[in-house]
C-alpha cells in the first residue's frame, strides 16, 4: 500500500468518524422523549396503558429536563459512541469486504455486501456503548424504580449519571457496566445487518437510472434512513425488551430465559411492549443521522 492509499484510509476513517459523532448527536436530541418512553414501557409494562399515557405522566411527574430528557448524557456519550465507532468500523469493513470479493469499488458494493459491512462493525460499537447504555437506562427508569422502593420502605436518593456509575462500580465491579452485552450484541449485530441492507438498498431503489445513491437528494436520504431504522427496531425489539429488564433490575437472569419469562407470565406481546414510540421515534431520529452522517460527510470530503 503506497503513502497515498494509507493518507486516504486515514483521511476516509476520520471523516466517518466524525460524520458518525455528528449523526450521533442529532439523533439524541431528536429521539430522547420517546426513547425514555420506550424504556418506561418496556421495564414497568402495567405502570402505562400506552405511548400517551407514559409521555403525559413522566411529564407531569418530572418535566422535560429530568423526565422526558433524562439520561441525556449517558445517551449522548453512548449514542456518539456508537455511530462515531459504528460508521468509522463500517467504512473499515466495507473496505475489506470490497478487497475479500474484489468489487472495483465500495460504491458498487451490494446491499448484502453493505449488510455484512455492518453486522461486523456493530460487534465494535457494542461494546463501547454497553456501559452507557447501562447508564441510560436506569436513568430513565429511575423515577419507576424509586417509587417501587420508597413503597417497600427504603430510602432513596436520586443520582446522577457520575454518581449512578461509581455506585456501580462500587457494588458490582467493572463487569457491572457491561451488564446486558449478551442481548445488546443480539440485538446489535443482526439489526445492524438489516439495518445497513435495508438503508442502502433502499437510497439504491430510490436512484433514478444513471444516477448515483450519493445523489438521490435530501428527503429520498430520509426516507432511506427511516427504513433503515424501522428494519433494525422491528426484527431485534425483543432482545431490546429483555437488556432493559436486565439492566434496570440488575437482573442476573440470561437474555433468553427472560424473554422466556416475559413470555410465559406476562404474554408474547409483552415483548414488544413500547414498539410504537420506537418506531415514531425512529422515524426522524434515524432520518436526522443519517442526512447529517452523509451530508457531514460530503461537506468534509469538499473540505478536506
């Protein structure tokens, strides 16, 4: 590989990097609401009767800041994370999935060929955002679990997200942060794959003949992001289901024998409780990552 190629790789790996960083942080601010109602619904299934209700309570209850936006920066630190290793990893496996097949170019890669790209980026991603994930999730749920608490008598304190880690630390050791990987790599790997299928064969559908998926325009851009983001929520929601219950309840339960669990006792539609929000949230948020991932991207290369 000459000094060129190596300056190119380098250069193509820091503008995925920070392309994914960018997309990263938009899809927080965008999709935070309805991702908290997302974990309320999932961990706490009798506590809501549906999306509404859950967003008009924790509202009521703790407001925009501290209810509908809490664990912002735990999301934050896990959703930068993620789409900064997750688009720096996927252009890395593009590239070799490009060398192993010998295609002319990553452009011409297939769908499959973008698919696999990123089933194996996302085992990267996964465990960078394990533990901040972790964080968020108790954040969100944290008002819920409390409650459950002060009605048994015990005496609770709110905590932070710095706190929320060193307590964890403290009583469970460094592992306790990765508590939940198995699920989140389930759910990681195969939703990446679809995930990645489906967005860039839907910008390649899109393409008018003769016309590149890099040029389909702003909101075909969207629309592909958004099928890409319903993909990946519809087919891997259940391992979501159970990282939450694992993760909120410090649950030492396996990922399988609790969707078996949640299945048995509480009902096959349990398991994708909170299905709506996610969908409604995924729908802009994703659309938001991916025009900012690919228009970022864009601007860098013109720049750089």
């Amino acid at each position: 590989m000459t000094e060129i190629e190596v300056s190119n790789h380098a250069k193509d790996a820091v503008i995925d990097f920070t392309a994914g960083f960018l997309g990263g942080t938009a899809l927080v601010y965008v999709g935070q609401p309805l991702d908290t109602v997302k974990v309320k619904m999932q961990t706490f299934p009798n506590l809501y009767t549906n999306m509404i209700d859950c967003f008009m309570k924790t509202l009521r209850t703790d407001g925009v800041y501290r209810g509908l936006y809490a664990g912002t920066v735990p999301a934050l630190a896990a959703n930068i994370t993620e789409n900064s290793i997750l688009f720096l990893c996927y252009g890395f496996c593009q590239k070799f999935i490009q060398q192993v097949s010998g295609t002319p170019s990553v452009t011409q890669l297939s769908s499959m060929q973008n698919a696999t790209a990123g089933f194996l980026a996302s085992f990267f991603s996964s465990l960078a955002i394990c533990p901040t994930e972790l964080l968020k999730c108790k954040l969100q749920a944290m008002y819920e679990v409390q409650k459950q608490q002060e009605s048994q008598g015990i005496k609770v304190v709110r905590l932070g997200p710095m706190k929320l880690a060193a307590e964890i630390l403290r009583n469970d050791g460094p592992l306790g942060l990765f508590r939940g990987l198995v699920p989140t790599l389930v759910r990681e790997m195969p939703g990446y794959f679809f995930f990645f299928g489906a967005y860039e064969g839907s910008r390649s559908l899109f393409a008018s003949a003769g016309q590149s998926k890099d040029d389909i325009g702003l909101f075909k851009t969207m629309v592909a992001g958004a099928i890409g983001g319903m993909s990946f929520w519809t087919l891997t929601y259940p391992a979501d289901v159970a990282k939450s219950r694992i993760q909120v309840t410090n649950s030492k339960t396996n990922m399988v024998t609790m969707i078996l669990k949640i299945w048995k006792y509480e009902g096959f539609g349990q398991l994708y409780n909170g299905l709506t929000p996610t969908l409604v949230r995924t729908i802009p948020a994703t659309a938001t990552l991916f025009v900012t991932y690919e228009y970022s991207k864009r601007f860098l290369h013109n720049v750089f």
